[in-house]
C-alpha cells in the first residue's frame, strides 16, 4: 500500500496533482499485477499537510515494531513538510542499472558506439526499454509517455524522445549478433556457467496484424524474410499471423543465443540455422538438448553433424520401435532421484544401433492410473445411458467414439454398439509415468542422459516468463520485420538480466521485483527547498541488494531552491 500521485495534463495552466491511497494486487483471471485505488484524498494543492502528518503517525503508531524507526519515518509537526509533490518508482531501476553495467551491456554498447562515432543516447533508450520490461512491461510509446514520463525517477532519462527509443532499437539490431557472443562469454565467466549442456526450444508469439508478410524486407545492407506468416501456433490462435522464437539455454537457464523466424516454421528445419550461428564460437564439449518437436531422423543427422551429441526426447507413441520393442523391453529400473528412476535399452546391432533410456516416474505413474480409472468410470456411465436412450444410440455412439476424451478407450462392433475396449486401456496403461530420451553419446552414465533432459523444464519457465507471465513480449504490435526481430532480442536481453539476478538471490523474480518495487523515490517541499530523497531500505530490500552486489542508495538524491526539482517534471 502506497500513496499514489497522478498527473492530469492541462491544455492551458499548470497541470492538477491529485494523491490517492493505492496498493497492488494480483489479478487471477487477468494473470498480472494491477493498481487498486482503496481512497482518493483528492487535488494536491487542496489537502491538508497537517492531516496527511497525523495519519503518517497514526499508522506508524500502530505499525511500530524492530523494523521500522519512528524518529526518522515519522513527521512531527516542527519539520515543516509542506507538500508531497511526487513518489516515484526506483528500486527495479536501481537494481538493473547497476546489473547492466556489471554483465556488460553497457560498457560492450558504448564501445559499439564509440567504435561508429554514434553520438545518440541509444544505451539510455535501450536500459529504458529493457528496464520497463522487468518493471512493468508495456509498449515503446507507453514507456515513453507515462514510465519515463510519470512513473519512475531518472532525470538523465527526460531527454530522451519517443525516436530515440526506435532508433536505438535499430542499432541493437546491426550490432547484436557480436553482442550475443560477447555477452554470453562475459556472463558465463562471472556466472561460472555450465556450458556442457545446451537447451533449445522453440514458441510462437502472435502478432496484432490481419494480414500475412508477402515479401522480405530490404533493411540496410540485409534482406529479412517475411516473418509474418500463419502456421501452427503453440497455444491455439490459428487466427493471428505469427512469429517462431527459437531460443538456446545454458543449464543455469542464460541465453546462449536467439532466433526469429517466419511464422510457418517447423521445428525441425531450425537446426540449420543453430549449427551455422554456433559454429564460430568454439564452444567447449556441448550436448544439445531439445524436446519431441526435434525427434526425426533429419534433425539427428543434422546432430551429429553439426553438434556432434545431442539428448533428444522420444515421442513414445508415434515411435513404433519404442511402443514395441523399447518400452515393452524388460529390465530392472534404478533409483538417480527421489521421483526418477531409468534404465537403458539398446536397438539394432552395429552402425544401426541405438541407445534409449526410459524414465520413469511412480508418482506421476499412480496420478495417471487414478485419472484413467475416474474417466472409465464416466465412460461406463456414458454407455449405460445409451443402453436406456435407443433413439438417440447412434448420433450418442457417434459423439462418443470422436471424443478426444474418451474415444481412445472405446470400440464399436458390426452393430453399432459400444463397448470399452480393454486391449486399449492395457496399450494406455504402459505409457504411465514414462517418458523416453535418446542419446548419440555412449559417454554419458543413463542417470546424467535423464537427468540432463528434466533440466528442459527451466526453458519452459524462460518462455512462460518471455510471454505471459513477467516480461510480456506477446502480442507484437510492430508490423515491420526488422523491427519484431529487436522487440524479440530486447526481451532476451531483459531475460538475462532477470536470470542474473535470481542465480543471484536464489528467488523468483516476481519475488524480487515485489521487493525491490517498495524502495521509492519522493519528492517533497521543505523550509522553501525541493528534496529528492529515497524512502528507507528496509531488511528485505538491504538482503535482496546485498545478493545483487548494489551498494543501498544515497537517501538524499537532489536538493534545490525550485519549485520543481532540476530535470523532473
């Protein structure tokens, strides 16, 4: 809970302050955080100081404990405060300015600059972008207009302009291929990165346009494909024109490198582009990671030679030799966590042969089995009503075979009757709790293959981060290809600045940035002197800072004899 100033912009005279009583909260059926306004005490310049005073000490009064220090969080009536005139944002931006200059960003992008006689702000414009994105992720024109405006304190920053943020967007696109590999050799030297394993996946972002790309884009000195194309999207919006976004992963979960292309992409044909981009950057001993999207005997050729080894996940199902003879291959399972257990299969003799190890889960097993018994239970439910409803028995049977629910469990006869089929229930039956990876690397123990494979789960959570639920790189509003492809690496950028800081702290994001989002910045009038002084570091911010390797803020930021402090609004 906070106090909240807001800024109604006038055509003729100063601009109306009005202060309001806010707090954040998590909106469930929305997936994010929103501003709720509990009260509103109403025009600036019409609220009593006195009365704002007595309920700081009221409720300091009621909150007093160890952690918070009265004579210094409370107002007393000598100090003469005479008016609040703006809380700004600070801490997420505080943070990442100084994760930005000990990664490398910054110092690589003024050297870039230098290097070309570039004289714009454009290492500003882009730690604005990148620092909206782990703030409060919006649109170029929305970070230009109301973060950077309105929202959070950072003087330097009021020189930018809206073009400066296009243009700088423009100039990471020329210079980042060098970027990338300097960047992932520079934070995997600081990070002590495992670089032994390399995980690859692809996603789909949807872009707010009607129409398909039909021709490439000149851009400069390069010819960029169309990248606006329909295909299969991941997560069900046939309708939106999209983008693919391939994305490459150390084990501690740092992007190596990024991609984007046409949105009709198959998984499979990605690779190419993966072993060309990677070739030069002698890279130490890597085994490719990748999940069933990748499984096919092109893709493992294509390994092998490009990457040399590669652990690939099997689908169980589609794969004849693994429904027959791999998981039907008997042989004794052995413990390597405290939920997985493996146990390796080999196929064919000679060049031809295969290695396969099966992973099994028994807890997953027992969850799978008891989900499977409550669905027959409703199929057997579902026939018995058929049995009593003889009018509507074929039109019903018919509806109940197409089911993807409960059709794979059922069979018909010659006379149109159903039945369960058992033989089904048994094929479903030995899938439970297992799931098959394959290997090219004889090296590696079974334990280390499926062990390496689970870790797949960390890109899940960088793409879950990327689109829904912190960073928001979906939808695209842009429509030109040059430019979806700088909106896509801004967002792997900011990816890696929030990776850094939980490598760091041991703790989610959003645990950090709700920590960090209490150090505030205020703005206040005293003794006929405008102040800028940050808001007390509390433990929990002094810890999160601490882990991060930032020194606590100065408390008093600026000081002046004007109205308005110097380069604030």
């Amino acid at each position: 809970m906070y106090l909240r100033t807001t800024r109604q912009r006038r055509k003729h005279g100063p601009d109306a302050i009005y202060y309001q009583l806010a707090e954040n909260y998590y909106h469930k059926a929305r997936r994010r955080s929103e501003t709720r306004v509990i009260y509103t005490f109403g025009r600036a310049d019409q609220v009593d100081p006195e009365a704002l005073r007595r309920l700081a000490q009221s409720l300091l009064r009621v909150a007093n404990d160890e952690r918070i220090d009265l004579s210094t969080r409370a107002f007393p009536p000598d100090v003469g405060i005479d008016d609040i005139e703006q809380v700004y944002a600070y801490g997420v931006l505080y943070a990442a300015r100084a994760l930005w200059e000990e990664l490398g960003i910054g110092p690589l992008l003024r050297a870039k600059m230098q290097q070309t006689g570039c004289e714009a702000p454009h290492e500003m414009a882009l730690l604005a972008m990148i620092a909206n994105r782990l703030a409060r992720p919006a649109s170029k024109l929305a970070c230009y207009e109301q973060w950077l405006a309105d929202d959070v304190y950072w003087p330097e920053a009021k020189t930018l302009v809206l073009e400066h943020l296009y243009r700088a967007m423009d100039f990471l696109l020329c210079h980042i291929e060098s970027l990338e590999q300097e960047l992932f050799f520079r934070t995997a030297d600081l990070f002590n990165a495992d670089v032994d394993l390399i995980f690859w996946d692809t996603t789909t972002l949807y872009c707010e346009i009607d129409e398909e790309d039909e021709e490439s884009e000149q851009w400069q000195t390069r010819l960029i494909p169309a990248l606006c194309k329909r295909g299969h999207n991941k997560e069900g919006r046939d309708s939106n024109p999209q983008v693919v976004v391939g994305l490459a992963l150390t084990r501690d979960g740092l992007p190596v490198r990024s991609w984007v292309f046409p949105g009709n992409t198959a998984d499979v044909t990605t690779i190419t582009h993966l072993k060309d981009d990677l070739r030069g950057w002698r890279l130490n001993r890597c085994v490719f990671v990748g999940d069933s999207g990748m499984f096919s005997e092109a893709n493992r050729q294509r390994l092998s030679r490009a990457l040399g080894r590669y652990i690939l996940a099997v689908p169980m199902r589609k794969v004849t030799e693994v429904s027959l003879d791999v998981l039907t291959r008997p042989g004794r399972y052995r413990d390597v966590a405290p939920h997985l257990r493996v146990k390796e299969v080999y196929v064919g003799e000679g060049e031809r042969r295969r290695r396969y190890v099966v992973c099994h889960n028994p807890d997953e097993a027992a969850r799978e089995q008891a989900h499977r018994a409550r669905l027959l239970e409703l199929v057997r439910a579902e026939l018995a009503a058929l049995d009593v409803r003889q009018a509507d028995h074929p039109k019903k049977a018919c509806e109940l075979m197409a089911s993807r629910r409960f059709g794979r469990y059922l069979r018909m006869d010659t006379r149109g009757r159903l039945s369960i089929d058992t033989t089904k229930v048994a094929a479903e039956a030995k899938y439970d709790g297992k799931f098959v990876v394959t290997t090219n690397d004889d090296t590696l123990d079974a334990a280390d293959v499926a062990l390496g494979y689970t870790s797949m789960t960390l890109i899940e959570g960088c793409f879950r981060r990327m689109k829904t639920t912190g960073l928001q790189t979906r939808p695209i509003y842009h429509w030109r290809p040059h430019r979806i492809i700088a909106h896509v690496k801004l967002c792997v950028l900011a990816l890696l600045l929030e990776r850094a800081a939980e490598i760091r702290c041991q703790q989610t994001w959003r645990t950090i940035r709700h920590t960090l989002d209490q150090l505030k910045v205020v703005r206040y009038r005293m003794h006929g002197k405008t102040i800028v002084q940050s808001t007390q570091v509390t433990t929990p911010i002094a810890e999160i800072l601490r882990s991060l390797g930032v020194p606590v803020p100065k408390r008093i930021l600026e000081v002046s004899d004007e109205a308005h402090a110097p380069g604030l609004p």
